[in-house]
C-alpha cells in the first residue's frame, strides 16, 4: 500500500511540474512575439526619434550568413566542441580538480608549520619523546620540535643519558627521568618524576617575569621503540637476548604509555608510535625477533586506538623506511665492510652444528644486504618531521602513515608477493647450493674474498 501511495504521489509531481513547465513554455513565446511586434512596430514608426528607436530583430537569412562566416574560421571547432561536450566538460573537470588538489598541496606546504603560542608569545606545546638519546632519529625529532615552538621532554632511563640531553644547551629540551627499562613496575622514582611532570603542565606558568599567566598543553607523546634487533637463527638467539628485546620495545611502550595515559586523556593528547618498516613486512630469514616484535606492536597500536577513540584520544602508527641519518652528529652509516665483519663474528659464536645448517645461508643475506645498501641513501629527515608535526596537529590525523624509503613498497610487496618468489629473492635456498661459496667451503682449506673487502677464514 505505501509502494502504491508513493507510486502516486511521484506521478502527481510528474504531471505537476511538467503542467507548469508547458505552461511557462506557452506564456514565454507569448511574451517573445509580443515583444518582436512592438519592437517592428516602433522600428517602423517614424514619430519615434532614431536615437531611441529599436533596431530590428535580424531574420534568419541574417543568421545564416553569420554563422556561414563564422563557420569558416572558428565554426568547425565549436561544432566540434557542441557534438563532444561530455568528453569536454570531463577534460575541464578533471583538470580543474587536479588544478585545485596541487594548489591546496602547495599553499599547505608553504605555510609555516610551528607550534601554538600563548597570547604573549611564549610557548604552550609541551610532547614527550620517549626515544633513546643515542638513536639519531629520536635525536633530529627532538630539536626539530623544539625548533618548532614546542617544549620537548626526552625520557631517559640513567643519569649518564640526562647529561647527554643537558649537554644540547637547549633550554625548552628536558630530560625526564623514567626508569621505564624496569617493567616489572613502576619505580618510586619514576612515579616522582611523573607527578612532578603532571604538576609542571597543570599548573599555570609565565612566559617573562610580570607577563600573565598561561596554562601549557600536553599536545602528544612520542613512543620510538629502540630500532636495534638481534639477527640469526632463532636457535643461535639466546633467551636472554629475546627477553631483553620484548622488554625494550614491547613492555616499555605498554609501560610508558600506561604512565602518561591518565594526563593523556585529560588533556585529549595524542599517541604516536613509530616503528620500522622494511624488515618486517617481508619478514626474511633470520631476523625473526624484528618480525614479531613489529608485529605485536602494530596489533598494541591498533587495539589502543579502538579503545582509546570514545574518550576522545586518537593514537598514530608512523611506519618508518629507510632515511639519511648522515647529517645527524655523532652518526656515522654502517658500511659493507662493517656489516660483514659483524656477521662473521656472529658466526664464529655458533655452535657447530648451527654452523653447518645456517652460515652459508646468512653470510649470503648479510653480503647481499652489504652491497644492497652501499650508495642507497634513504629519505631525507625532514619528511619524518613534518609526518610527527601533522600527526600532532591535523584536526582529523590518519591513523597509519608510511614515512620514508621502501615504507610502502616492502609492505605491498610483502603482502602481495608469493612466497615463493619473496623466497628466491631473499636467497631462501642458498644453502643447498654446493661448491666453495662464501665462506670458502665448509670442508676446504683457504680462503675467498666477496668484492674484495673482507678475506674469510675457515669455519
């Protein structure tokens, strides 16, 4: 009964607007040829002063000639444009969006991105970095937030790694003191140094002696895992090794953010956790603690974010690739010759059973990953800077982005790549190869060299 209704009351409109639209059709040709007499009737009229009479409507043989001339120069391309007016009005759409979309990239990417300000200039925007001072990404973060406009509290776990933070001369970078390596429970020491942290940003401050007071804004808290994995066998990695790499990346992130996530919610902070993202999408051979702890991570991110989103806290994953570090002090990229050194060390601790069953296999990875990354330089920092800016101050942030070289490509390529191929790629199978390789035999005598850097003794 409702469909039938509905039915009816569409075919009234129908016949309703199509009534009106007849009838405006009929009263606008009624109004045009009155309009057409009176304005022959005063043309003809020679009581009506030249000066103000009408000139008259041109006939259609005047139009015809018009367009006869007119065709000859611009008439084909008019015709053309009136027979192809769909593709036209695409081709002008389109290139007006795409005109609009690098007009609105531009102006974005012109405007200065720096922290908000109090009404007298002082700052306002206070994030943690919970990173190690020593890693070079934790550090370039750091003083480019700080160059920024925000005041920047840099988690540290020993006195040794206060001093370093102190040892910038940076008066708005601050060490703040989280034993956050204990995760069996929260130091009496580390709650201290939260309460008083809580206390810093409730509590009003002045910018100068005798301006107003202002409150701060905890704007985020940024969440760097140490980016250092043990590589090899899983049965060549100690107990102790794969304790202390759950405890460093996993537990202190549930740890630090557990800390701060009471002063997170009431100042509606952000949480950004960044993580590597070349190893673990392809998942290769022997690096099976990077693998698993990436992983369990990006699960912690994804449950946290659902549940932390009815209170009104939004929680970032940043997948890390590949970037310049060279311009970073007191970093130095790692050479071919020394990543073949450090693998053949590694070696020469197995057990010789483990020997025989992986070394070919791994010494060809660490060779292949040597000369894969001499001359590749990654991403430039200031990427990852502008990545952590947005994810901090958009007013609707993603919630994953990919930053720097291979951050996209590993992860699609590992996704969609057969195992097979991922496998012949990787070298999955160079251990049944037989002959002398790169470890000069397993059962021969002498020594071989690969690319001429570094001589290999027998194992």
């Amino acid at each position: 009964m409702t469909d039938r209704l509905q039915e009816q009351l569409s075919y009234f409109a129908w016949s309703l607007r199509s009534n009106i639209f007849s009838a405006a059709d009929v009263i606008d040709k009624q109004a045009d040829a009155a309009a057409t007499a009176i304005r022959e009737s005063l043309s003809n009229s020679t009581w009506v002063p030249e000066a103000v009479r009408p000139v008259p409507r041109p006939t259609r043989m005047t139009v015809r000639i018009v367009e006869k001339v007119a065709g000859g120069r611009g008439g084909g391309i008019v015709a053309w444009v009136k027979e192809n007016k769909w593709a036209v009005g695409l081709v002008v759409g389109t290139t007006m969006g795409i005109g609009g979309y690098v007009y609105a990239r531009r102006r974005k990417g012109g405007k200065k991105k720096r922290a908000r300000k109090a009404s007298d200039g002082g700052r306002k925007e206070v994030v943690v970095l919970a990173g190690s001072p020593h890693d070079p990404i934790s550090r370039s973060l750091a003083l480019d937030m700080e160059r920024r406009g925000f005041i920047v509290f840099v988690a540290v776990n020993n006195i040794e790694d206060e001093h370093l933070i102190m040892s910038e001369g940076r008066g708005d970078i601050r060490p703040l003191n989280i034993d956050i390596l204990d995760v069996s429970e929260i130091t009496e020491s580390a709650q201290t140094a939260i309460e008083k942290f809580n206390s810093y940003i409730s509590t009003p401050t002045q910018s100068f002696p005798g301006a107003h007071p202002h409150r701060l804004h905890l704007s985020g808290v940024i969440i760097i895992p140490d980016t250092t994995y043990p590589s090899g066998p899983v049965e060549t990695i100690s107990m102790d090794h794969w304790s202390d790499t759950l405890n460093l990346k996993i537990l202190s992130t549930i740890v630090t953010i557990k800390s701060f996530l009471r002063t997170i919610c009431e100042f509606n902070s952000r949480i950004l956790v960044l993580t590597p993202n070349v190893i673990s999408p392809i998942a290769p051979p022997f690096h099976a603690a990077e693998s698993a702890t990436v992983a369990a991570l990006g699960s912690l991110v994804t449950s946290l974010r659902r549940e932390l989103a009815p209170v009104g806290v939004d929680v970032c994953h940043l997948k890390l690739g590949t970037f310049d570090t060279s311009n970073v002090a007191g970093n130095k990229n790692s050479q071919p010759v020394q990543i073949l050194n450090a693998a053949r060390a590694d070696i020469l601790c197995w057990p010789p059973a483990a020997r025989t069953a992986y070394a070919r296999n791994y010494a060809a990875q660490q060779s292949g990953k040597s000369i894969g990354s001499h001359g590749i330089k990654g991403s430039s920092l200031r990427e990852l800077h502008l990545a952590v800016f947005d994810a901090l101050t958009d007013v609707n942030p993603k919630a994953v982005r990919r930053v720097g070289s291979g951050s996209l490509v590993y992860e699609i390529f590992g996704k969609c790549a057969p195992d097979g191929l991922l496998g012949w790629i990787l070298n999955a199978g160079r251990g049944e190869e037989t002959g002398t390789g790169f470890m000069g035999g397993w059962g021969g005598s002498g020594t071989s060299t690969v690319e001429g850097s570094v001589e290999w003794e027998k194992v």
